[in-house]
C-alpha cells in the first residue's frame, strides 16, 4: 500500500511539473526567433512580439521551478533506497543539470525579466540565446538520467548499488539522444500550437490596432507547427 501511495503521489507531482516543462523548452525557442528577426531586420513589431511571448515563457518557468522543487524532494521522501542505490548514476547528470544549465538560465531569465528594456539588440539577442542553451541543456542532463532507467549503459550492479563505469556511455546513451529530438520537437510543436491560439484569439476578439501584430505571430506559428510536426 505504502509503495502505490509513493507511486500515486510521485506520478501527480511529475505530471503536474511536466505541463508546464514543455512550453517552456519550445516558448522560448520562439522567443529567439523572434528576437533573431528584430536583431536583424530592427523590427520593433518583433521585439514586442518577443517581449510579450517571453512573458508567457517566464510565467511557465516559475511555475517548472517551484513544481520541480517538490518533485526533487520526493526523490528521497518517497524513494531513499532507489536513491542511494542509483546515485552512482543519477548524481553525475542532475548536478550537472544544476550547476551548468539551471544557473545559466537563471542568471539570464534574471536579467531578461528586470531588464529586456533597457538591452540593446545585440545583448537582447546574446540573453535570450544563453537562454535557449539553458533549457536545452537542462533536457540533455535530464533525460540523460531517465534515459539510463530506459537502456541501462556504463555501468554495473556490484550486489548492493549499481555501479558508474563509463560516464561517457551514460551521456552518448543513443536511447537519450533519441528521446531528446522527440521531447524537442514536440516541445517546439506545442510552443507553435500556443503561439497559434492566442494570436487567432487576437484576431478575433482583441483590439484592432494590435491585429496586424498577431497576424505575424500566427504566421509564425503556423511555420513552426508544419515544420516541427513534419519532423
């Protein structure tokens, strides 16, 4: 009973934690388009666009952090012994996960948040890119962890703990890889659908001098659902 009730809760907490992962992976790669556009074609209607969209991402990764804390958590609460057994090969990947990629995206979701507009072009566009490489990263070390739980890889059980032999092996996991092109892309695609939706509810029910605005962001949005759902 203790271990379905551990299960129950643990699959509620990382469900509830995943709604909001994905739009954040995918939003903000919208975002550096966005931004990439205004850099290079001094488009103030692209920086709005960024500006506003970023808004929604910044919202969602509040939201991933606190939800993540309370997942991280039940790790040991609900899990020890899985813990202790497996931190040969969990510790390597989820510290890496925060002390490379969670403090780079947060040092730069920081700065975006109290400052985007005070930034110039180039240094808007350096911002949202350490960004975009902070949640990537964040996937890669993160699914690199679950990918082992998939297709074990470098490493061996000694009787009691599994044990870490080639970190390497771990990393270039090719089920990890793989799954991270699948979690990027549907990410993408999901960031499109939003994009979509909201740009159409402006174009129906919002006010008319911001429709030419989202008639761009739809435009985009549409591009991005075709080519991420075609890969």
């Amino acid at each position: 009973m203790v271990e379905i009730l551990s299960r129950l809760q643990f699959a509620l907490t990382i469900a509830f934690h995943f709604i909001f992962v994905p739009l954040t992976v995918g939003l903000i790669i919208v975002v550096l388009i966005f931004e990439i556009r205004y850099f290079r074609k001094k488009d103030e209607r692209f920086k709005v666009l960024s500006n506003y969209f970023s808004d929604i991402f910044l919202i969602n990764y509040a939201f991933g952090i606190v939800t993540g804390i309370a997942m991280t958590i039940q790790f040991g609460t609900n899990w020890g012994n899985f813990t202790v057994v497996m931190g040969e090969i969990f510790g390597s990947p989820l510290i890496l996960e925060a002390v490379i990629a969670f403090f780079l995206e947060s040092t730069f979701n920081g700065i975006w948040f109290f400052r985007k507009n005070q930034l110039s072009r180039r240094l808007r566009l350096i911002v949202v890119s350490m960004i975009t490489i902070g949640t990537t990263l964040s996937a890669v070390w993160i699914i690199t962890a679950n990918g082992f739980m998939h297709n074990p890889v470098g490493a061996s059980w000694d009787g009691t703990k599994m044990v870490l032999e080639n970190f390497a092996a771990i990393v270039f996991n090719p089920y990890a890889w793989y799954m991270l092109v699948h979690n990027h892309l549907s990410a993408i695609l999901l960031s499109g659908f939003v994009v979509l939706a909201i740009s159409s509810w402006h174009l129906l029910k919002g006010k008319e001098e911001d429709k030419e605005l989202f008639k761009i962001a739809a435009r985009y949005g549409t591009w991005i659902i075709l080519i991420s759902a075609i890969l």
